[in-house]
DNA sequence: CTCCGAATAGAACGATCGCTCTAGAGCGAT
DNA sequence: ATCGCTCTAGAGCGATCGTTCTATTCGGAG
C-alpha cells in the first residue's frame, strides 16, 4: 500500500499491515505479489512515480513566470508537511535512502522511477523555453534540494529548511538563461 | 558503531553486529549504554554531528570566494561517493529521514544535531560577510541539497545529482548579497 | 589478602517479521 | 454434475532482533 510506504518506510511497514490495511488476507497478497514484500514495494514505488510526475506540469503550468512557479511549488510542498503534521512526502525519497544500499533490487526501481522524472521534468522544462542541458541539471537540483527538505523539515518539525529550499531553487533557476516558450 | 550506523542505516545495523565490531559482548554494550540500541545511535548520531560541522571551515576556507567554496564542496562529495562505490556518507540524514516518525528519542536528537549544524555553519558565512538572516536561509539550503542528492546519488549510483546541486547552490550563493569578509 | 563494585561474557527469552503451507470457496467450461 | 483453476483465508514455521539474565573476571581501596 502506496500510503503505509510512503508515511513509515520500508522496514517500518509490514505485509502483514499492508494486508489489513487492504482488507485482504496475507494469501491473498502472496497470490498477486509473489515476490513478497520487495515485489510490493516496487509496485507502489512504480505506480507514485507515475503519480507524481504529473503534478510538475499541474503546479508550474498556472504560472507564466517559471521562477514564482518554482517558489509556490516548495511553498505548497511545505503547507502540505504543516498541515499532516510532517507527514512523509515522498516514498521514493524515503525507500530510495533506506534500502540503496540493501536491497539492489528496490534501488534499480528506484533509479528508473527517478530516471524518469528527470526525462519528464526536464522536457517541460524545455518546453517553457529553459536550454536543453541546462534543464536536466535544474531539474536534479529541485529534486535533491526537495528531498533533502523533506528529511529536514520532518526531523526538525519545522517547515524553514522547505521555505528555505523553495526560495534557494527560485534565485537559482532565475540565473539559468531562458529563451521564449515553446508554443503548445 | 558509527560507521555501520551511516552506511547501514538505523534499522538494518543490529546491537549484535556493533558488538562484533566494537570487539565487546553484548552485555558490555548494554552496561554502557543501558538505553540500549536508541541510545547508541544518539551517542553516534552527536559525535559525527560534532565531527562533520568542523568540515565546513575545512573545506570552504582554502577558498577566498565563498561560490567556488561551494561548488569545490559538493564536487568534493561527488568524489568521495564514487571513490567509495557510492557508499552514504551523512548517518544523520539518513537516520532522520529512516525514524523521523517511528522514534522521536532519536528524531529530537537529530534535530539537535542539525540545529547546531545550521547555527555554526550560518555563524561561519556571516563571518565571511553573508547578512545575519539570508545565512541562515543559505545553510538550509545547501544542507538540504546535500543531503537530498546523496539520497539521489546512492539510489541512480551516479554523482549526477551532487555535481548539479553544487551548480546550482554556487548559482545561488551568488545571488545572495555578500559584504567584505569580517577579519579574522 | 579481602572485598566489592565495575566491566566482561554470552546463553537464552520473548516478540516480531517475512514467508510457506494447507484447506476451502467461488465460478466458468465441458 | 463435475472438473479445474483462480483466489481467499489464516495458522504456523523458521529466522532474526533487541533485550535480559546470570555468571565470571578484573582491579583498586582498605
């Protein structure tokens, strides 16, 4: 279950949790994931990789400007993390920190969910007019700043390290040149 | 163990495997830590806490240019993490990230630690002529992209993200205004 | 030498975890 | 009606983990 993952980790959250959480019983769950624990966890790392890409262009597409959009993306993220009460954001992050070095299988998902959010983020990056190399740097830099900002905002309870983060990124992302937007 | 405890993770290194490496039996580890594997992993987590604050003027006072500082201080993570196969190299990100919500001992200790962190680092750049509040907002930043493209780094095996991210924190170190330095 | 707390030493316990195994319910095809 | 297959159902297994317990050794004070 992407939610169980995504609040308490991998080694955290049990098949057996998972499986009353899904009302189903631990057979069940071994009929349809017979990888067990490390099969599910690379379905739901898959499946909120898909998810999440898509909130790049749901966030930045109101904003004309890409540097006000880069800063109310972060600034959302952190009312998000005040508001659950800092609550884990990202299971990708999360997983991805806790079993790289552990479970070579869970870690090469991981690499392909985050290898193509790069793809992803740094095309539209490109569509809104940033240089083709240019982007798929920005774009490693707002994903490693945001994930870094989770794990401190949530160890320090405090949403600063994501504000802080959010207006890091948008000075930044102001000094890359940036010709006219690709027409859609 | 502090080492086992950074490039294993909080979860994974067990009380009989510190023994091992400490050469002790386990009821020694229990007389001196009667708090057992949490207190451990405090102990671990404010020694390395003190030791990494002294790389910030290690690193960055070679460098009369506090942007090339930075940028030489991520390009120098980048080399270490692919000199040690892309081994973790902060257990106090990982950790945090690892038990930020399961235990909140040792979640209160990070936060320590990374408070302490964020004020001596922030101290250090108003001596090198960085105004009092943007420090602040400076030590944020870049510490949450470092520890954010570790995680990126580990999971991808490539130093990609940390070589991006010490672009764009140069980038945005200079946009910050910056005084002459107070004199030593 | 005697004594006593500190430290060493590791066997053993209870709990938990991922996973397997067996049994049966549901259901379409023949 | 009967077969065969998918899926449900959960008890139970082996392994592992953090921790506790008892026994023993060490070393300085009296």
């Amino acid at each position: 279950m992407a939610e169980l993952l995504r609040v308490q980790g991998y080694g955290a959250t049990g098949v057996k949790q998972v499986a009353a959480a899904a009302q189903a019983p631990i057979g069940s769950i071994y009929h349809h994931f017979p990888g067990g624990k490390r099969e599910i966890a690379a379905a739901v790392l898959r499946t909120t990789g898909a998810a999440y890409i898509q909130l790049v262009p749901l966030l930045l597409d109101p904003y004309d400007d890409l540097v006000a959009g880069v800063g109310a993306f972060f600034e959302a993220a952190a009312d998000d993390m005040e508001n659950t009460g800092w609550a884990n954001m990202c299971p990708v992050g999360t997983v991805t920190g806790e079993v790289a070095d552990s479970e070579p299988g869970i870690r090469a998902v991981a690499a392909e969910v985050i290898g193509s959010w790069v793809d992803d983020a740094s095309a539209y990056l490109v569509g809104r007019g940033v240089a083709d190399p240019d982007a798929r740097a920005v774009v490693f830099a707002m994903l490693g700043s945001l994930e870094g900002a989770f794990i401190l905002s949530r160890g320090l309870r405090s949403s600063e390290p994501l504000r802080a983060a959010g207006r890091a990124m948008a000075a930044y992302v102001a000094t890359v040149p940036q010709g006219a937007p690709a027409r859609s």
